[in-house]
C-alpha cells in the first residue's frame, strides 16, 4: 500500500476541524443537499442527479486535496464519512419520492424503496461501523488500514473498493431502472460487508492502555 510511515501514522500536533480538505467536505455536502432536496421538491429527477454528481465529484476532490497539501487528519476522515452518508441518505430518499411513477422505464418500479432501503442500512450502519473502526488504531483514515488488515483495506478502501462500494448501486439503478438488479448488487454489498466486519471482529479492535494514575478512581466498598 502506498504511503509513508509519516503519512500514513497520525500526529496529534496536526489534528484540526477546519483544513483545507474538510472545507471541501463541508461546501460540497451543503450543495448536494440543496441539490436533493431542491430535486425532491421539484419533482426533478435531473437535479437529484446533479447532487449525485457533486457528492461523488467532491469526494473524490476532497480527498486528493488531503494527500497533495499534506492535511490528512483523522477528525477530517470521520467528518467525510458522515458527510458521505448524509449526501447519500438525501440523494436516495429523494429518488424514492419520485420513483412511484415509474420514473426511469415504461414498467413501473414501485419497489424501488426495497433495494435502497437495504443499500442504506449496509452503508450508514454495517459500514459506518467499519470505517470507524480505523480509530482503534493510530492511523489517519481508513486508506491505510493495509498496515492493519489488507484483505479489509482492499475489499472496501481500495480505490476498486470505493467503486464498487458506492458507484455501482447507484449507476446500474439510474441506467437500466431494474430493481431486482438493484437489489441483487445491495444484498451482495451487505453480504460483502458482514463478511469483512467477521474479519474485523476476529482481528479485535485495541483498546488504549491507561497509564498509572489515570482513569475513574475505585469505588470504595460499602459497609
């Protein structure tokens, strides 16, 4: 995996909210957002597709912005997940309020909530709690979690991963409008991600050890 020990280890010293790269986060959270629920509203299915764009556009910005001025920093990595799944939620829930209609074919698609459903439980929960889990280790995201696993880096982190992850559902659904496609790719997505949150269960998060001293104090016995 690429990186060097020093990009690839967190450094209390740079830890910040506000850098460069989170900046992009947030303004292209707030315009995909927008985008959503400007589309909801207006019953634009182009406008949703817009804020898809931003999401995944500025994701992939963000990101390089971090690694080509040096301001990876872990606080910006879990502020980008929960970026992530709010653009996502919105883009989504926004495509099941105009779906009824059979938005996307002449053959109606009014299950379109099923797949999508199962899609959003996979990524804001099974995987939230994998991307989190990068924490338990001093690493600055989950980009380098092959120094700790690269069988769970590659399946999920890998660029491959990435694509496959949060570009396929989403492109195969709005291009052929088949919903038991859709819900094929979900279920596989879910499988894929309770397979590899075993792996990181078996490996076993670290918990800090606490030096002498510190900690809650015993509680005395009572009589």
């Amino acid at each position: 995996m690429a990186g060097t020990p020093e990009r690839i280890m967190a450094d209390p010293a740079t830890e910040r909210l506000l850098t460069g790269a989170t900046v992009i986060t947030l303004i292209r959270t707030a315009i995909t957002l927008v985008l959503s629920l400007w589309g909801a509203q207006e019953g634009s299915l182009t406008l949703l597709i817009a804020g898809l764009v931003v999401y995944w556009v500025g994701d992939s910005l963000d990101g390089e912005w971090a690694r080509w001025f040096d301001c990876e920093t872990r606080i910006g990595a879990v502020v980008d997940m929960m970026c992530d799944r709010l653009s996502c939620a919105a883009f989504y829930l926004g495509l099941v309020w105009l779906q009824p209609t059979g938005f996307f074919s002449d053959e109606p698609m009014t299950w379109i909530a099923l797949p999508v459903g199962v899609y959003l439980f996979e990524f804001m929960v099974i995987d939230m709690y994998l991307s989190l889990a990068f924490l338990a280790w001093p690493i600055r995201s989950p980009n380098y979690f092959g120094v700790v696993d690269r069988r769970i880096y590659l399946w999920n982190w890998s660029r491959l991963g990435k694509a496959a992850n949060s570009g396929l559902f989403a492109v195969l659904l709005l291009v052929t409008g088949w919903v038991w496609l859709g819900l094929a790719i979900a279920v596989a997505l879910l499988v894929l991600k309770c397979v590899s949150l075993g792996w990181l269960l078996r490996l076993g998060l670290p918990i800090p050890a606490v030096a002498e001293g510190e900690g809650p104090a015993p509680k005395e016995a009572s009589a």
